[in-house]
C-alpha cells in the first residue's frame, strides 16, 4: 500500500515541525482541540491522509505506548475514513496486514 519510509517521514515531520514537507509539497501540521495533539493532512499517490499524534491517554495498546514515551503516530485514509497503519518509533504496521 504506502512506503513505510514515507509514513515513517511523515510521523518524524508532525512531531519534530510546524510543517510536513511531502513530494515536493508542503503540508500543515495542527493541533486537535481539547488534548492539543498534532495532526496533519496530506497527499500521497493520488490519495488524502491524515496523520494524527497518539493520544497517551487511550487505554489502547497504542496509548499505553504512547504514555510510555514511544513515538505513536496513526494514519487515516480520508476517502474511506480507516485507519490504514500505525508508526511506533521506527517501525510501520500497516492494518490488515500480518507484519
């Protein structure tokens, strides 16, 4: 589906910068309203994403992660609304897959 390397770009850029810089575009990152956590919409292979910061404090595996101080970062296709991978630091999941 998507490169990792990308979504793994993608993840460092929403939280190291006020920018994502994609394929030659530039993509803001802003913040949710109450919880304050970043987020961002881009464009990649013809498709929108949103790349949104885990919320540490979701009882999720992924929250629970994110509260231990691991870089969480999950990607939604906003054609379809699903969430389609998770970045932990330095790996991707992508979802429906067995990796």
């Amino acid at each position: 589906m998507i490169d990792s390397a990308t979504l793994l770009a993608v993840a460092e850029q929403l939280v190291s910068g006020k920018n994502l810089e994609l394929e030659g575009k530039k993509f803001k990152v802003t913040r949710t309203g109450s919880r304050h956590l970043r987020t961002a919409r881009f464009e990649l292979g013809g498709r929108e994403y949103q790349a949104i910061e885990q919320n540490p404090e979701k009882p999720s595996r992924w929250g629970q992660l994110a509260m231990k101080g691991h870089r969480v970062v999950q990607f939604r296709d906003l054609g379809t609304q699903k969430y389609v991978a998770v970045a932990v630091d330095d790996k991707v999941r992508e979802y429906g897959s067995k990796s």
